[in-house]
C-alpha cells in the first residue's frame, strides 16, 4: 500500500508579517493604523485595541470614523523611554 507524500506545512503571516514598515524615522504621517503602531511598538494588534477599549495603555488613539489610529510622536516617545501624558 502506497501513502501519500508528506505535504509540508506552512505557517500563516499576521498582517504585520506580510507588510513590510518603513523605519519609524522615516514615517511622515502623524497617526498610523494599529498594525503599523503594533509592529514598532513589538506588540500584537490585539493589545493595542485592548488599551483602546480598556483605556489603560501606554497611549491612546485617535479615533477616526471608527478606526483607530496612533499618533507616531507618542510612539517615538514610548521607544525613547519617555512617559506619554
């Protein structure tokens, strides 16, 4: 009895495996979407709408028609080790 060749298995990308984000420095918008926000700050996208929600994060977005958006100066600061008010 034959059996069937193995068939290798592939891991699935999140969103933010697939795109690929310019260096922080380089952004020129003020507020970015939350997978963008979520890939600098090394957190999934899920936390930063828990903060959202919950509004016990670091930072808080802008919300525009629904969406969330983070503004890239808090974000600089958060990396820059310096506390968000």
């Amino acid at each position: 009895m034959q059996t069937a060749p193995a068939q290798s298995i592939k891991p699935v990308a999140t969103a933010a495996q697939s795109q690929a984000f310019p260096p922080l420095a380089m952004e020129t918008r003020t507020a970015i979407a939350t997978e963008a926000a979520a890939y600098y700050l090394s957190r999934k996208p899920q936390t930063l709408r828990a903060w959202a929600c919950l509004e016990n994060g670091p930072i808080r977005p802008i919300r525009i028609s629904g969406r969330l958006s983070w503004r890239v100066a808090e974000i600089q600061a958060i990396l820059n080790g310096e506390v968000v008010k």
